[in-house]
C-alpha cells in the first residue's frame, strides 16, 4: 500500500508571499497525484490531477510539479482566499494534508 | 454543471443503520466508477468504498467491510452507502464522488476524484 506524506503539515505565510507544499509518495506512482483544496465546511475542490494539469476554472497562480515519489503544489502569490488545507491523493489514498493559514 | 447531492446523515447510536444516498446532476452516473470517501471532524480525507460502472464490483476499507454496502440506481442517477452496525468511529461527514480515471466495467486505475458532494454528517453517539 502506498503512503502519501506531506509536508509540512502548517504553513503560515503572509498574502502575496509564495506557498510551496510537498507530498512524498512511499513508493514511485508515476505521474498520478491529484491535489485537493478545502475550505472550513465544504468539500474538497480538485486543483491539480496528473501532478502538473490544472482543473477547469483553477486559477494560474497554483501549479503542480514532480514525478516518481516527489511532488509539489506552488502557489505563486497567496491571495485571502488560498488559505486553506490542501491534500494529495494517489489512487485510494489521500495524504494526511498541510494547512496553509495566515501568518 | 455537474454536481453531487449527499443525503441520509443524522446521529444514530451505535450498533444502528443509516442509509446514505447521493443524488448527481448534470451528467449521468452510468458510464463512472463512484466512491464514498469520509472526514472524522477535523481529520483528514479517508476513502471508503467505490463501485463499478453497473454495480457489479465493489470494494471497501477494511474497518467498514461487512458492515457497509456501496449500491447504485443509474436509472435513477442515485449511488447509495448502506451502514449498519455503526460504530463511534464511524462518525464523519461522508462524501460521495466521481472517479475519473481509467476505468472499464471491469477494473480501474483510479485518478481523481472530480466533483465532490458537500457531504453528510453521521454521527453515532449514545
């Protein structure tokens, strides 16, 4: 079974500054990693699928990086609505997430 | 626009059934492999079930397995979450979602999960 981990698990970080996020597969998964944003109280939004394709609508400032094991999520200037918990996810497994919150 | 309704939550004490039911609009079920996937409050993403395209396959975490049943309608465009014997540790938000993967009637290398449901709560307490 693949374990997903990501770090670090709280990022605190001013708006406009830029968020890196990491998430470490225990084994290589190619290029599939999805990665999630959620808000207090809805549900998870996709952002990022095959590691580095945005989803409809997903703004140009977030990005998705990385192959094998290593993967990153960027955003490049947060805006107050980017603060948020954001998770990885590999087939039937999710990361434990990082939680991106104003510093 | 696509969309995902989660239906049936409530508190129930432990060693009951609820019933979950998840309503999609905007496209057809039919053709998609579909999950539940959970959130204990203030924890993380846990997957729980998913069933094939026609309803014959189904799979489960082992905690749930023997207790939950993963059913769908595609005439009814509806995708189900049978939970019995609930326990405290099944308390959640559960959300249903569509695997958009590559997935034929008989196997699937899921991908991602697009769109999600805003989920219900269950909680089993006494």
């Amino acid at each position: 079974e693949i374990v997903l981990t990501q770090s670090p698990a709280t990022l605190s970080l001013s708006p406009g500054e830029r968020a890196t996020l990491s998430c470490r597969a225990s084994q290589s998964i190619s290029n599939y990693l999805a990665w999630y944003q959620q808000k207090p109280g809805q549900a998870p939004r996709l952002l990022i699928y095959d590691a580095s394709n945005r989803a409809t609508g997903i703004p140009a400032r977030f990005s998705g990086s990385g192959s094998g094991t290593d993967f990153t999520l960027t955003i490049s200037s947060l805006e107050p609505e980017d603060f948020a918990v954001y998770y990885c996810q590999q087939q039937l497994t999710f990361g434990g997430g990082t939680k991106v919150e104003i510093k | 626009e696509e969309q995902l309704v989660e239906s049936g939550g409530g508190l129930v004490q432990p060693g009951g059934s609820l019933r979950l039911s998840c309503a999609a609009s905007g496209f057809t079920i039919s053709t998609y492999w579909m999950h539940w996937v959970r959130q204990a409050p203030g924890k993380g993403l846990v997957w729980v079930s998913r069933i094939n395209s026609d309803g014959s396959s189904t799979s489960y975490v082992d905690s749930v397995k023997g207790r939950f049943t993963i059913s769908r309608d595609n005439a009814k465009n509806t995708l189900y979450l049978q939970m019995n014997s609930l326990r405290l540790e099944d308390t959640s938000i559960y959300h249903c979602v569509r695997d958009l993967g590559s997935c034929s009637s008989t196997s699937c290398y899921t991908d991602w999960f697009d769109p999600w449901g805003q989920g219900t709560l269950v909680t089993v307490s006494s």
